[in-house]
C-alpha cells in the first residue's frame, strides 16, 4: 500500500465505546488512515451502495441490530462492486460456528475483540501494515486472531 495515501477504513459497529478506542488506537499506529464509521450494518451497506469513495478494508462487528456483520458480509460479497474489499471481522465470540460462517461467507480475518487498549492497538497495527495480505484466503487456524487473555 502506498504510504502518501491514507489506508480507508470503514468500520461498523454499534457500541460507541468500542468505536471510540478503535479510533484511539489507529492514532497509535504510523500509518495514515481515514476512518469511517457506521453504526449498524444497515447504515454500513446503505453508504457502500451509494457510489461513496469504496474503502481499502471494512471492519465489522458481528453482532450489531438491524443487520449483523455475518449479514452485511454475505451482501457485500454478494456485490459486483464490493466483493473484491477485504472484511475483517471482529466478534466477542470465537464460537466455532460463527469462524466456520464468517469463513465460508468470505471474510478475510475474524478477530476476537481484544481486551486491552494495547492489544487493540498492535491487531490493528497488524493488519493494516499488511493489508495487502488480507486479499489471500486463509485456512481456519490462520483467520482467527484471539487474545491473548483468555
């Protein structure tokens, strides 16, 4: 990825704590990025579909009301316009049944949210320094990121 240029990001979760140190930690990272939030995954696709600057990777929170991330990811690579964007999902839950459904519905990482601001900020740091790597698909043990402090 070119550094001129900030990384876009559109993430859409509907907890404004989660929102807010998201936004904090991708202040810490040394990488120009432009953030865009949704606050459910209706807002979320409502934006993508409107002809709005597409972002290099979406974030979604698995369990949002009115439309969850599982929803919003098959719709999105259900799109002749937005399938090629790499997702990552990030879920409280590493339920075995919801990896297998975010893998097979095409995301690209399933991160279990992290505990800790610092946590927050080195997955974030991660995936974003490597974003171009996020396009490959990954068996199941190498899509899921959990924390450390389980």
């Amino acid at each position: 990825m070119v550094q001129n240029k900030p990384i876009h990001i559109f993430l859409a979760d509907d907890d404004d704590d989660d929102t807010f140190l998201f936004r904090e930690a991708l202040d810490q990272i040394p990488v120009k990025v432009e953030l865009d939030v949704a606050e459910n995954g209706m807002e979320l696709m409502h934006v993508l579909n409107s002809n709005a600057a597409m972002p290099d990777v979406i974030f979604l929170d698995m369990n949002m009301p009115v439309k969850n991330g599982l929803e919003c990811l098959y719709e999105i690579r259900n799109s002749e316009n937005l399938k090629q964007i790499p997702v990552v999902i990030l879920s409280t839950s590493i339920a075995q049944y919801l990896l297998e459904s975010a893998h097979k519905a095409g995301a690209n990482l399933y991160i279990q949210k992290p505990t800790s601001f610092s946590e927050l900020v080195a997955v974030l740091k991660n995936c974003l320094l490597k974003t171009g790597d996020l396009t490959h698909t990954l068996d199941l043990e190498q899509f899921l990121i959990k924390n450390d402090h389980n």
